[in-house]
C-alpha cells in the first residue's frame, strides 16, 4: 500500500522536506505545476528545423497536387464507368477518385499545419491568469506583443517555403467545391423565361384545334388556346404547353382599365397566361360579371379587366399578359412571347 508521507531515506543527508512538497505528498489533487522545459531536437539543430520545414512544404505540395487530381478525375472519368479496386471490389471510377484525391488534399493541409505547430512553432507553455472580459488597456497592448512575438517564433515571415505552400493549398482546395457545384444538374439554361410564343404564330383552339378568330371569342366565354406548331407530336410538349398555356377572354374595352392590356388586346379580347403564379396550378374558373378568374388550388383571385393583378389569395404577382393581333387572313395571332416568366416566382426573375 503506498503512502503520500515523503520518507527521509529519499532526501540528501541533512535536507528537509520543502513545506510545498509536503502539501503535494499529502493532497493528492494539488497542481503539481509546469514540469521543466525540454528543447526539441529542431530547436537547438538548424538541419532538423529545415527537414520539418520541407516535411511541411511537401505536406502542402501534396495538397495541392490532390486538388488538380480531383479536378481531373471529374473531367476523365464518366459517371457509368465502373473498375475492380482491391479491396473494396467494383467501384465507380468516379466517386473512388473523387472521394481519395479530396480525402489527401484535405488531410494533408492538416497534417501539415500540426506538423508545423509541433516541431518549428514555439512549444514553451504559458500560465496566463484569467482576468475580466473587457481587456484593460494594458492587457491589450500585452496581447499585440504576444501576437507579434508568436508571428515571429512561428517562422511565418522567415519560412517562406511553408506560408507560400500553404498559401498554395488553402487557394486550390476551394476549387474542390466549385467543381462539385457542377454535378448538381445541367447548366442553367433560360428555359423558364421563354415560352414557346412567338411573334407570328397563330392561337389554337385547345378543344378544336382550330385556329381562333375574333368572333370565336364572345363576351362573357373562357377559351383556351395554345401555339401553333406545338401538338402532343411535339416530343417537349409537357414541358412546353405547361409555360404556352393561354386562356382568352372578351371584354367590352370600355370596363378594360389597365391602358398598356387595352393596347396588348384585341377589340377587347385579351389574352393571359393560365398558370398561376403562386405554384403553378391551371386557372380554369371565371366569373363574366366580374371578370374575377380564380385558381383552384389555393383560391388566388386575379382581375382580367385591371392587368390581371392579384386581388386575392397567396399569388405574388399579376398573371403575364401576350400581346396578340389578327393576321391579313383574319386569325388571331401572337406578336411576341410574354414579356415576363409565367408561373410561380424564382430567384432569377428580374
């Protein structure tokens, strides 16, 4: 059974116990406090500080050659190809090489700064007291002295190897995720901007499949139309009739308040996009007193007669208005695409 008492026998002939070593052999929980300071072996020997500088500028370089590898191997390997790895069995080339070149980039960077903090940054520790939040004026002239004297026992503005390698890797690893942004989808491509409206292009009963006239348009009736050209032959037509579908209505111009959708109208019959702007639902109920079209969906109220602005309901903005006249041949037709998106808001509208 071992005692905390110090023995006699352990001290030179004629030596007293210190009283602080008493209080530590009989409190077992006191602070034994800060053992001696051993010098590493890279800071007493130059040749030892510079092959922990090039361990470190390697770690780095390393890095950074991981990086560009990434980046290759989202460029050459196709997503479907698939290889024999010992011993993992068959992998997909892509995701292996991904996933190992992005492991050592990332893992070297950090190998190498511990491998700096521990061999070439100074080790000595510091006993620093606590003290209150708000630092005294003092305190904060100390601390830039600490951060000046740290700079320098750091080596970071003599070692110029290690700051313009880590430099090196800290820029290119970044890239890492710019590239994966690619493998999020296609390109952006300005498809919801654009309709398959046209100037020219003739309106389509979507019942008949005829080409509408003015007189096809009574006052008080909905009628849907969609482009000419586009049919369900057409192998995009989901996509397209899905921006392209229009509803037409006739009002007396006189109860048209809006003058920029009596300039777009024919003889008072106008023409808006049916897809509501709040998610996207088919508008297909109209009120002729009111001229009041009301989605289904989540009941957004729009008003035909006053620039199809919202009056009711969770659609943020008024339905897009196509401008239409009527050809040498008596046909209503297009004289443009919508002037803005159709459907629901998106972060690029503008």
């Amino acid at each position: 059974m071992s005692s905390n008492r110090i023995s006699d026998e352990n001290l030179p002939s004629g030596q007293e116990p210190a009283h602080g070593e008493v209080e530590r052999a009989q409190d077992p929980f006191a602070d034994p406090g800060l053992p001696a300071h051993r010098p590493r072996i890279q800071d007493i020997d130059e040749r030892a500080a510079k092959r922990s500088e090039r361990a470190v500028a390697f770690l780095f370089t390393l890095s950074m050659l991981a990086t560009v590898g990434f980046i290759a191997s989202f460029v050459i390997f196709p997503v479907d190809k698939i290889v024999y790895i010992w011993p993992f069995g068959h992998v997909s080339a892509l995701n292996f090489s991904l996933g190992m070149t992005l492991g050592v980039a990332l893992f070297a960077i950090g190998a190498g700064a511990i491998h700096w903090a521990r061999t070439l940054m100074s080790d000595e520790e510091i006993v620093q007291e606590r003290h209150p939040i708000e630092a005294t004026p003092e305190v904060a002239a100390q601390a830039k002295r600490d951060f000046l004297i740290g700079s320098a026992e750091s080596g970071f503005g003599r070692r110029k190897l290690i700051r313009n390698t880590m430099f090196g890797a800290l820029a290119m690893v970044p890239l890492s995720g710019v590239v994966l942004l690619r493998d999020l989808g296609p390109l952006p491509e300005d498809k919801l901007r654009k309709t398959f409206w046209k100037k020219g292009l003739l309106l389509i009963n979507q019942n008949t499949s005829e080409p509408l006239r003015p007189e096809d348009v009574t006052v008080g009736s909905l009628t849907f139309a969609q482009p000419e050209g586009l049919d369900e032959h057409n192998e995009n037509f989901n996509n397209e009739i899905a921006k392209a579908a229009l509803m037409i209505v006739r009002i007396q111009p006189e109860e048209i308040k809006d003058k920029r959708e009596l300039e777009w109208s024919y003889e008072g019959i106008v023409a808006y996009s049916k897809i509501c702007t709040h998610v996207g639902c088919p508008i297909s109920l109209y009120e002729q007193q009111t001229h009041h079209v009301l989605c289904p969906c989540h009941q957004s109220t729009f008003d035909l007669s006053d620039g199809a602005r919202v009056i009711f309901g969770p659609a943020g903005h008024a339905l897009p208005q196509l401008r239409i006249g009527v050809n040498g041949e008596g046909y209503l037709y297009a004289l443009g695409d919508f002037d803005e998106p159709v459907g629901p808001s998106f972060w690029e509208r503008g």
